[in-house]
C-alpha cells in the first residue's frame, strides 16, 4: 500500500470503526489501571512464598509467549470459520491501518486501531486468567494461582504497552530505550506484507519466533 492509500484507509478506518467520543488516553489508562490493580491483588495475596513456587513466573511468562506466538500466527493471519472477526481485525483492519512504512500514529483516535478493546480485558481474566488460576489453586496451592495470574497479567500489560510503543514516533523518548529499536525493527518487519504471514510472529520478544523458526531480521533470505 502506497501513502495515498494507508491515509484513505485510515480515513475510513476512523469513520466507520472509531466512535465519534473514543479517547485514546483512556483507553490506554484502563487498560493499564485494571492490570495493575490485579497484579497488585495477586502481590497482596502471597503468603510464604517457597522456593519452588517462584518458577510459576519463567514458566508462566514462556507460556504467554508461546500462546502470543501461537494467536498471532494462527487465527490473526488465517482466516478461519469461527474465528473470522479476530482474523478481520487484525490481519486486515491493523495491517491496512499500519504497514512497514507507515508504522506511526497520526492521532489519538488511531490507539484504537492498536489496543485491544474493553471488552478483550472481560475474556482475558474471565476466560483465560481466572479459570487457569483456579486450576493451578486446586493442583498447586494458592501461592502458584496468584502467582500464575500475577504472570500472565503482568505479559498482558507488557503486550499492550510495548505494542503501543512501536507505534508511536521514532522520536519519541520511549523510542531511545534499550533494545527498543530492535523490538520496533522486528515488529516493523512484520508488518510488510511480503512477511507478515510468515515471520516475526512475537509481538513482545522474540523467544518463540527464534526457537520455532519465524525469525527474521533485514536482509535475510526469505526462498
């Protein structure tokens, strides 16, 4: 897509999908408001803490990074029947709105087309966070639940900020962080529609992307 087209579609992209009152600032707050008071709950409900127990977080972080992996390079990239809308809005709505050469917010209104929706927040700890911290309560004690939940919140937030953050201007002072460039570089690469349904999948780090061969870096050989 040349500049013409990417400034078309976020025309329309905004008409149609952004409500005339969305604020983008507080979107972002609530995202990061609600996280971080589950993560402080999960803080506040450690008891005792053993040695073995502390695990739960590599262990639980490596398991959201493989379930990052896995997301993204299955239902977001590949049309399927039942989960179509996920494909639409991410495959089609985010790299239409944003490609390779086109990475930057132009307002406000556009962390819309980033951030993950209210509701995303309700299945996240309903659907996902909840149901796995009480498995882990019942096989493991209460320290590993919370500890599971503080985990997976924690990677959840990490998500939604750092993807925020390719977004935003090169130059920005976030932008000037450590190993931030080579995070934007390698989400920027995703985005180029010649690799995006194939490489670069971690949206975060690329642990998954390097272990399971979806790894790539300016001028590798994609043949």
């Amino acid at each position: 897509m040349n500049e013409e087209a990417v400034k078309n579609y976020r025309i329309y992209f905004r008409e149609k999908y952004i409500p005339e009152r969305y604020s983008g600032r507080r979107h972002l707050a609530t995202t990061v408001t609600v996280t971080l008071i589950v993560i402080a709950v999960s803080l506040y409900n450690l008891e005792n803490v053993q040695t073995w127990e502390w695990l739960t977080i590599p262990l639980a972080l490596f398991l959201a990074n493989f379930v990052e992996f896995l997301a993204h390079k299955g239902p977001m990239h590949k049309k399927t029947r039942y989960l179509e809308e996920i494909f639409q809005r991410h495959a089609v709505q985010h790299h239409s709105f944003f490609t390779h050469e086109f990475m930057e917010f132009d307002e406000e209104k556009d962390f819309n087309a980033v951030l993950f929706p209210p509701e995303m927040l309700l299945f996240f700890f309903g659907g996902i966070a909840t149901p796995l911290g009480i498995l882990s309560y019942f096989l493991f004690g209460g320290n590993v639940a919370w500890l599971f939940v503080f985990s997976v919140t924690l990677y959840f937030l990490n998500y939604e900020v750092m993807h925020f953050l390719y977004h935003v201007s090169e130059e920005a002072w976030t932008s000037k962080l450590p190993f931030m460039g080579f995070l934007r570089r390698h989400h920027t690469l995703h985005h180029d529609r010649d690799l995006m349904n194939d490489y670069n999948f971690n949206i975060t780090y690329p642990v998954c992307d390097l272990l399971l061969g979806t790894y790539y870096r300016s001028g590798k050989d994609t043949n």
